[in-house]
C-alpha cells in the first residue's frame, strides 16, 4: 500500500517545503545536479517555487492541486 495516496502541495514563503526544509511538496523533485515540479513538468532552481505555481496557488499553500 502507498503512503500518500494523494500529492500535496505545501508552499511557505515562495519554497517548496517548510521553514526547516522536512516537509516536502510531493511534486518537487530533487536530485544532486537538478530540480525539477512534476506538477508543471519543468526544471526550476532548488527550493524556489515557480512563478506560474505562486500565480496558481500563492506563495504559502498547504493543500491538494
């Protein structure tokens, strides 16, 4: 059985995850050369959210898409 049935996105102050960096948004995904939003299927920097998922769901956003 799967963990997270459902993709959350949590958004706080324009990064992909928390103040401490544990809580994760289910769409980013990193690795050791890029980051990638699977949301939106495109390459961005690190922890920074893109423009098009702040216009969507705002800088901080703890929800489903």
């Amino acid at each position: 059985m799967e963990y997270n049935v459902y993709k959350k996105i949590i958004k706080c102050w324009g990064h992909c995850y928390d103040g401490c960096g544990w809580i994760d948004c289910s769409y980013w995904k990193y690795t050791k050369n890029k980051s990638s939003c699977t949301l939106f299927n495109v390459d961005k920097f690190k922890s920074e959210s893109l423009n098009i998922c702040n216009n969507v769901y705002g800088k901080d956003y703890q929800g489903l898409p």
